[in-house]
C-alpha cells in the first residue's frame, strides 16, 4: 500500500470510523460489492446483485455526517486580490482570493465534506448465511455492508513533502470550499504532478466491510456499532492493511 493510500486510510478510520475508498470520490465502490485487500487497498471483484441474484440486499440510508481533516504539518494560508494575508474569506466579499496549503510531510491530505451520505447493509446476518451456503464463496472475500458518500468534496493529496496546492476564485466561493461544500468557479495550482485533487465533486470516500470466518460467523471490520452475540468485531485495521486473509 502507498504511503498516500495509508495516510488516506488513517484519516477515513479517525473521522468516519470506515475503511478508506481509494481512489477517493472516483470509485465505484458500492453496498454488495465483494472482494479482498491488495496492497492493503481494497478490490472490488463484482457485486452481489449479480453474482447471486436470489439474495436479497436491504440497502437503506443512515444518518449523514460530515468529514473535516487536514494532515498536521500542513499550512494553510488566506490571501485577498492584494496579497495580503487574512484570516477569514468573508470578509473580502466577492474580492479575488487565493488559498493556498503547504505540505511539510510527505503523504499530506486535506479532506473535506459538509454532508456526507450513508447508504448501508440492514440485513448483514441474512446476507452471511446466504453466501455460506454457496459452494463457490471464498471466505477470504470482504463485502461492502455500507458506503460513505461524501458531497462538493475537498480532497488534496500530496504525496511529496514541501508540496504546495493553491485554489483561485472569488472570496465567496474560497469560503464555502473551506468549509467543505466546494462547488465552481476556481482555479487550482500545483508545485508538482504528484498532487491528487478532487474539488467540487460528489463519490465514495469510506466504505465498512465484513467477511465470513472459518466458523460462517460474520466478522465486521472495524465496524463498533453492531453487536449481536453472534457477530466477531475486528476494530484493528492495520491488521486488514496488511493482509487478514
């Protein structure tokens, strides 16, 4: 697993208690889906709607939450059309502005959503029972039992130290990016190609998994909301970063 990708996990585990979606906003990661962990980044082989039509998915909404993470090391600084420093967009109206972030360490993010969407799982036992009595289901497979699906995200990774990442628009649109609904009319700018950014853009940025042990009992992983007798809770994810299988 990339530094990036390891960095991005831990952010996604402290601010959403979820497995990092990686790519960030540009997967296609969705409830069902099936797969396993390579590199420590999880792998969608197919989804289970199609795999096994006869099992029913009950996917319902859950409550929405929001995501506000910026990497420590990482300077963030506020500039008007002057270029002076300021210490809050709002004040400059609809003025041309400028934010910039340096990143001191290597592997940085920023990550930003007001509104982030929950679409999960409400029959996991039902599904677990289902796939252990299919003859071809491979226990090392992982399931996505929920998607977090954050809207008008932010999202800056910098895989190199002494990055630096800058956003141009009017002060106006500078302040509601910063406050994580990031919507057009901006420019961007990077010090190198190694800086991945999605601004602006609605998709998948956590997903919760679980699999079925040797014992065809249901393994959450990293899930500490459920806690029926018979389910196994695995709060460890560096363990599924390197491998569980």
């Amino acid at each position: 697993m990339s530094g990036l990708a390891r960095s991005y996990e831990k952010a996604i585990k402290k601010e959403l208690g979820a497995h990092a979606a990686w790519l960030p906003v540009t997967n296609t990661l969705a409830v069902g889906d099936f797969g396993y962990f390579e590199g420590g980044v999880f792998r969608s082989l197919g989804n289970l709607k199609n795999k096994y039509p006869e099992i029913t998915l009950d996917i319902a909404p859950g409550p929405a939450t929001k995501v506000n993470f910026t990497t420590q090391g990482t300077r963030v600084t506020r500039l008007g059309a002057d270029g002076k420093t300021t210490d809050s967009f709002a004040a400059l109206g609809d003025a041309e502005a400028a934010l910039k972030f340096k990143f001191e360490k290597e592997n940085s993010l920023v990550i930003k959503a007001e509104k982030v969407t929950v679409a999960q799982l409400q029959n996991i036992d039902e599904v677990a029972l289902a796939l252990a009595a299919k003859s071809n289901w491979r226990k090392k497979y992982k399931v996505v039992s929920a998607v977090y699906t954050g809207e008008n995200c932010l999202i800056i990774c910098a895989r190199e130290a002494g990055s630096d990442f800058s956003i141009k628009g009017s002060a106006h649109i500078l302040g509601a990016i910063e406050g994580g609904k990031a919507e057009g009319g901006f420019e961007t700018s990077s010090s190198n190609a190694s800086t991945y950014d999605v601004i602006g853009e609605s998709g998948v940025v956590g997903v919760r998994l679980f699999k079925i042990n040797l014992f065809n009992k249901v393994k959450l992983l990293g899930d500490d909301q459920l806690t029926q007798d018979d389910i196994s809770i695995e709060d460890n994810f560096d363990s599924d970063i390197q491998d569980d299988f």
